[in-house]
C-alpha cells in the first residue's frame, strides 16, 4: 500500500520541540514503513524524518503565521494542498491519510469518486466549524477516525456517521519503558504543551502557590519558544491571543521560584524534566482531544495528575498510573499525593498500551477497512 500522510505545513516533522500532530505522525510513519507501507510525506522542506517521497511547498513551517489576520494567511493552506492534488494526480496513491484541520478534510471529499479513499485524523476539539462538520458528507471515500472515544462523542451526527473508531495517540518512549530502571525523582511538579486557556496552565500556577508545590511551565506561548524571544518581541507580541492569555492569566503568577517558565524544552532535556517530575500536571479547562503528553509522562514513569476531562480517564487508571479529579481546587492536594504511585505501573501500562507498534497495527486497520469498502461502495 502506498500512502500519502498529509502532516500539512505548518511544523516539520518531526518537529523541533512543540508539535502534537507532527509528533504523531513522525511516530506512525517509521512503523508503518517497517510493516510494508510506502509513505509519501506531504510537509515543509525542513523535515527530516525518513520517508519514501516528500510533497513541499513551503521551505520552513509556517506556523508563526497561523494566528495572524485571515487575509494575510488564507492562501497557506490552499497552496499545500494543491501540490498534494497534483500529487494524488499521478495515480499511483491508494489512500490519503489526511491530519489538516478542517480543509484536508473538506478536499478529501472534493476531489471527486476517481480519486483514492481517505481517512481524516481529528486531533482537535470537535465542537468546533459546527457548519463543516454539521453538514458533512465524504460519501462512500472518505472516513475519519478521533484519537480517543471521548473526542467522538461530541462529534455532530453527520461527522460521527463517517467515523471508523479512534487510534489513541502513542510514543517511541513506550518501547522498552517497563525494562528501564526509575530514575530519582524531584520536588516539582510539570506542565507540558503550548500555553494557552484550554491547557490550564493559570489554574495549575495559581494551585502552586496555593497549595504550595514546585512547577515548571514548559511550552511555547504562541510563536514564542523562549522566554528571551518574547521578551525580545515587545508591545507587538500581545496581537497573537495566547500571549494575552499568558500575560494577563498566566505570567502575574510565574516568580521564578515557585513557579518556573522555561519555554520550549526538546530531546533529552525534555525526557529528563518529565522523569525526574513527581507529577505531570493536566489542569484541563476543555475536553482534551488525545493527550500525547499523557502517554509520554507514563512511559517516562511520571504519574499524571489531572482534571478527568477528555481523554483523560481512558488514558490514566485512576489510582494505578494516576490521580483525577473533576474538582479544580482538589487537583493542588493530589499534587501531593502523587508520590502514591508506582513508577513500574505507569511505565509498565505505556509499554502495553502506546508503543508505536501499536498505533501502527491499529492505523493500518483501518486503511484496509476504508480501502475495502471505498471499493465496494458500501
């Protein structure tokens, strides 16, 4: 089976820090590749993972433009994904797996009943464009799958009726996690991903010095990846949303002593803050679609603190690999409990449950069940 993955244009893949979906993706693509599947990876030039054949348009991601003004971003998109249809021209692609919000989507079920079938991953909140989703229809071609079984609860009828189940997200860490020895833990807490309302990140600086732990805030604030850069980007960086909500929300609680805000943190430096946490702190203020971050903490042996929200509970065994909570003021006392759970068992349920063989076998599940019944127009 040969395979276009459209991983869109706005990180490379994989990505230098910051990048849920390409991380996804840079997981998936070397085990399907090892289980036969030719790959041809529709990015931005600057990718690096190994793949059959690339598709590019853009050099660099683009993803510092993705929350500037319509006007001056809309044609990003377009221009991508009219070299992936210059691509699928060719003929020679059995199956599109498509990862671009909303218009991969809405191309897949456009380029008409000639084309090869596609299957659309949702990694987002799925109460968002009510008018795309709402009404949707992708015919006998097109399917989508969530990342966790929560996330497709909220999906609209139409959506949901084109629904082939859902693939929960995994992490290299995985391999081999319940073989590793436990490493010494530290007295702070961790927060990881962009800093924006949904994530919670006030909550948890707040509950800090409320209830008094250490925490660490690692994550970009919009394009920012660094303290130095958005102090560097002065008056004109509170344009871009999520640096108001940091500014307003988040930064009157940082005080470098309680809590810490260390930016983008990648590779080993990153294995490293989560292992040596005593709780990945999930303080969620929506309905987290897939938590990637989730399954990383457990195999790194980092129990997971959180607000049972999303995907949370089908990730995290409550009092085994973690501790949830639907009170946001109790979320700080569990903080201090985290100490109640076994590295092994987190470990140990990461190697079972998100490796990327597993995400693998699963995905390649479900290209079959859409290539077989695109051929049949069931």
């Amino acid at each position: 089976m040969r395979v276009l993955m459209n991983a869109g244009p706005w990180l490379p893949v994989p990505p230098n820090g910051y990048g849920g979906i390409e991380n996804v993706i840079a997981t998936l693509v070397p085990e399907l590749r090892r289980l036969g599947v030719e790959v041809v990876l529709a990015t931005v030039a600057e990718s690096t993972l190994a793949v059959d054949e690339r598709v590019s348009v853009f050099d660099t991601g683009q993803f510092a433009q993705l929350q500037r003004p319509y006007n001056q971003v809309c044609g990003i998109v377009p221009a991508h994904l009219h070299a992936v249809r210059r691509r699928l021209a060719e003929g020679d692609i059995d199956l599109v797996h498509d990862h671009v919000e909303a218009a991969g989507l809405a191309t897949l079920a456009a380029l008409g009943p000639d084309s090869p079938p596609g299957l659309h991953t949702l990694h987002w909140d799925l109460a968002k464009h009510p008018e795309l989703y709402g009404t949707f229809d992708g015919g006998d071609r097109v399917r989508v799958n969530g990342v966790s079984a929560n996330q497709l609860t909220h999906a609209p009828a139409a959506l949901r009726a084109h629904a082939v189940g859902h693939v929960h997200p995994a992490t290299p860490r995985a391999d081999g996690a319940d073989l590793r020895a436990p490493v010494g833990k530290e007295d702070y807490a961790v927060v990881l991903g962009r800093i924006n309302p949904g994530k919670g990140q006030d909550l948890a600086a707040r509950l800090a010095h409320s209830a008094g732990f250490d925490l660490v805030l690692a994550g970009p604030v919009g394009p920012y990846h660094r303290p130095e850069d958005l102090a560097a980007a002065g008056p004109a960086a509170a344009q871009n949303p999520d640096v108001r909500f940091w500014q307003e929300h988040v930064a009157p609680h940082v005080d470098g002593d309680r809590v810490r805000w260390v930016g983008t943190v990648t590779g080993q430096d990153r294995d490293d803050l989560v292992a040596r946490a005593r709780a990945a702190l999930f303080p969620l203020r929506w309905e987290e679609p897939g938590g990637t971050a989730v399954v990383e903490s457990l195999a790194l042996g980092t129990p997971v603190i959180g607000i049972a929200r999303g995907c949370l509970p089908e990730l995290i065994e409550h009092g085994r690999t973690g501790l949830l909570t639907s009170d946001e003021e109790e979320l700080g006392e569990l903080v201090a409990a985290a100490g109640t759970i076994s590295e092994a068992a987190c470990r140990e349920e990461a190697a079972r449950r998100f490796t990327p063989a597993v995400m693998a076998s699963s995905y390649l599940g479900l290209y079959e069940r859409v290539r077989d019944e695109a051929a049949v127009g069931v």
